[in-house]
C-alpha cells in the first residue's frame, strides 16, 4: 500500500512538471506589409488586337478573386486536361514526393512512440546452472539450480521541461514540409505541362510556317527560272532565288529538333518513354486565352505559396530544435519499474510467494560535457537564423514572380498586337510585291526583301502568341495554382497561440 501511495503522489507531479516547455513558442511570421505585387498600378485590363480573334482579346484583372483549384480548366483544351490527369497518375516526381510525406509521417510516430510514451517489455526466460560450492566458500559437491522468471518492465523519461515534446514538434514541422514540398512538386508539374504543351503548339505552327515560305520560295524558284529561260530575269535572281531557298530550308531543322525536345519533354512529364508516348495534336488555335485573370490578396500570398509554406515548415523545425537542445542542458527524469515471477520450477512461476517487483526514479544533471550542449544549443539558434533568412528570400522570390508574370501579361499582349499588325502590314505588302513583280513593276530585290519580312513577321506572331497562353499559365502558378481549393492537398496551419522572439 506504501508503495501504491508514493506512486499516486509521484505521477501528479511528474505530470505538472511535463507541462513546461523551454524554447521559443513558434509563430508563422506575418505577411509584408504590401498590398500590391508592383511598384506601378496595374491596368485594369490588357490591349485588345481587333481581328485576331481569341489571342488577341483582351485580359481583366480581378484583384482578389480566388483561383480556382484546377486553373488550366481555362484555357478550355480536352487535350491539356487529359495531359495533366495524366501527369497526375503516373508523374515519378510527384510519385516520389509522395512517397517523402509518408517517410516524414512514419518518422514523426516513431518520435511520438519513442519519447511520448512509456517503453513496456515483457520477458520470459528459464536457465540452468551447476554452481561449485567453493564459489561460496563451502566445501562439498557442485550444485545444480534452476531459475525461471517471468515479467515485465516499464521505463519512462518524462518530459519535464518539454525536450521530447519540442523534437516530437520539430519532427511534425518536417511533415509539413514534406507535405508543401508534395504540392509544390504537384504545382510545378501542372504549370510545367501547360507551358510544355504550349511550346510544341509554338513549335508546330514555326515548323508549318517555315514549311510554307520553303514551298513558296521554290514556286517562286520555279517562277525566276522560267523567267530567266524567256529572257525575262538575269541569272543573278536564279541564283539568288536558290540561296533563299537553302536559306529557308537551313531554318526548319533546327525547329524541328526544338519540337521534337519539347515533344519528349512533355512524354516524361505525364511518365511516358517518349519512344511509347501518343501525345495528342497540340495547336495555339485550339487554346483559349483566359479572359478574366484572378488576382489573389497579397497579404495572402505567403500562405498560398507552397515553397514559401515549406521554408516556414524549416523555420518552425529550426525553432523547435532551439527547445531540444535547451532542455538538453537541464535535468533528466527517468521512472522505472518492474513486476514478476522467479521460481526455480516452471509450475511455481505465478505463485504469490515468488512475486517480485521494484520502481524507482532516476535523476540526472550534465555537468561537464566539454562546452559541448552549449555549442548544440548556439548551432541551433544559427540553423534558426538561417532558416529565418531563407524564409525572407522565399518570400521575396514569391512576390518577384507574381509581379514579373503581372508585367509579363500586360506587355505580351502589347507585343503581340504589333507583331500582328506587323504581319498582316507585311503580308499584304507580299502579296502586292509579288503580283508587281510578274507585271515587271519592281525589282526581284524589292521581292526578295518582302518575302524575308513577312515570313520573319509570321514567325514573330507566332512566338508571341504563344508567350500570351504560356505566362498566362506562369501566373496562376506564381499566386500558388489553387492548391487549397483542391481537398486532396489541401492542408491548413496550426493555430498560433503565442510567440517568443529568439535571442
């Protein structure tokens, strides 16, 4: 009875003194204190292209409109979509990433198994042994005995200045990086496959292009040559005709190798060989450019923003350890204790008059390790400083994306307006130079030199485009792609109840 009543008075205690934790209390830091993404206001919407239809239609910004979880949705292509489930399903990166949260989840109970609880064994065990009797210091014949015992045994440290509960939480912060790095792999994966999918869209329409002024430049070959047979051109135009021609040709190598990268880029992206993948016919023309542009709330970016919600997990962990080795320099309370049976016959094992038990306390204080605990808790505070500097980079790099995309936007559709004025300014004056020089009205220079500019400008449109749908897509990405209105990855930060500035 004794020795039940010190056990009720000692576990009340150990329970109070459990409750305190040294270390900084973690607080996420605040967002800047912005509310825009530039230095100059943003217009309302971008200049519109009358004529060109879809990719030349003006975008409006919505500022603080959510982006919807599924984002690429907007451009309105079956194939992007099918793309990215794709991608989704058999994606080795994402797989792997995957496959981190559940190794960081495993991690955290075997800390919360290990340091949280007790540690319980259970043991049986039996042994023979033949004793000399002058061991004891008699004389007479050796002695045989048997023993036998049965138990168990319990052990457990308490936490009393939180030591275990601040490696338990440091172990729960890598979770959550290991989770913002899954999004953030899921994040990059999506954008990645929509800005891949432009590209070979880019690429196919420059190689049709290209394609296109080589079969005009040979009918125009054609042309000069029966030109020169009559007597009506010199063979300086044939030959020069035959160098523009080559020229022309020297161009679409070059792109179809671009395309055929990009088309092997966009097969390992949704985890095909690229020998195996059956990629679906991919044209700008069947992009839709998206009219509205969600703009998120600044003050909301830094929790939006998967890579930044990462180096907060590392700021968090970094802190949490500042309490590990704390608690490492102050004293140690460990709790014992043992209950069974020792019997020489296995029959009389669980008799009461064979029970045997013990409990006891343990404490223990460093004294002296070398200035080695102190250096542990300064090469925490470091790692925690350290940490906290990436997270301000994070930060900045975060809000540097969205602006250079918001800018990126505004001045493609600038760019993509003249290149398209250009063009058609430049195919009309083709068309017109061309029927002037069969009439003999202007000289095959002037032809020439028509010809250049109006498959440059061509090729220019189609370039920009292109960059319309693909920082388009860059911008969704940079506000963070939607993760949190998708259930599947969505995950949401501990409350913070109090914050302790570290010194």
């Amino acid at each position: 009875m004794r020795s039940l009543s010190t056990l009720c008075a000692v576990v009340p205690v150990c329970v109070y003194l459990a409750g305190c934790m040294v270390g900084p209390d973690f607080c996420p830091p605040p967002p800047p204190p912005t509310k825009a993404y530039t230095e100059k206001p943003m217009p309302k919407a971008t200049v519109a292209t009358q004529g060109a239809g879809n990719p030349g239609k003006a975008q409006y910004f919505i500022a603080g409109r959510d982006i919807p979880g599924e984002w690429w949705e907007l451009f309105h292509s079956p194939q992007i979509n099918a793309l990215i489930d794709k991608g989704i399903v058999n994606n080795p990166n994402l797989a792997a990433a995957q496959a981190a949260l559940r190794q960081a989840q495993e991690a955290l109970n075997v800390q919360i198994g290990n340091l949280l609880f007790p540690a319980v064994n259970a043991s049986v065990s039996g042994e023979r042994a033949r004793f000399s009797s002058l061991s004891f210091g008699a004389t007479g014949p050796s002695t045989v005995l048997d023993v036998y015992n049965a138990g168990a045994s319990v052990s457990y440290l308490v936490d009393v200045f939180g030591g275990s509960r601040r490696q338990v939480e440091s172990y729960r912060a890598q979770v959550d990086y290991a989770r913002y790095q899954l999004i953030a792999t899921y994040l990059t994966l999506t954008s990645n496959i929509v800005t891949t999918a432009v590209t070979v869209a880019s690429l196919q329409a420059q190689v049709d292009a290209t394609r296109d002024l080589i079969r005009e430049s040979e009918n125009q070959l054609a042309i000069v040559k029966k030109q020169y047979h009559l007597g009506g051109a010199s063979l300086q135009n044939v030959f020069t005709q035959q160098t523009q021609v080559s020229v022309t040709r020297a161009l679409l190598p070059p792109l179809e190798t671009s395309l055929a990268q990009s088309r092997h880029a966009l097969a390992v992206l949704v985890g095909d060989l690229p020998s195996n993948s059956q990629l679906p016919p991919l044209t700008l023309d069947a992009f839709n450019l998206p009219a509205e542009i969600p703009i998120g709330i600044p003050s909301l970016l830094v929790r939006q923003r998967p890579d930044v919600q990462a180096a907060e997990a590392q700021l968090h962990s970094a802190s949490a350890q500042i309490g590990v080795t704390t608690a490492a320099l102050l004293p140690q309370l460990t709790l014992n204790g043992a209950y069974g049976w020792t019997a020489q016959t296995p029959s009389g094992l669980f008799n009461s008059i064979n029970k045997v038990w013990s409990f006891g306390a343990n404490i223990s204080q460093p004294l002296f390790h070398g200035g080695a605990l102190l250096a542990q808790r300064r090469q925490a505070i470091a790692a925690f400083q350290q940490s906290q500097a990436l997270y301000k980079q994070a930060v900045l790099q975060a809000f540097k994306n969205v602006a250079d995309s918001l800018r990126a936007l505004e001045n493609d559709a600038r760019e993509f307006k003249a290149q398209k004025e250009a063009e058609v300014s430049a195919l009309s004056t083709y068309v017109l130079t061309k029927k002037q020089y069969r009439l003999g009205g202007v000289s095959y220079l002037t032809l020439l030199t028509a010809e250049q500019q109006y498959q440059q400008a061509r090729v220019n449109r189609i370039k920009a485009q292109a960059a319309r749908y693909a920082d388009s897509a860059a911008l969704f990405a940079a506000l963070g792609g939607g993760w949190w209105n998708k259930p599947q990855v969505t995950f949401t930060n501990p409350d913070c109840k109090q914050k302790e500035t570290t010194k």
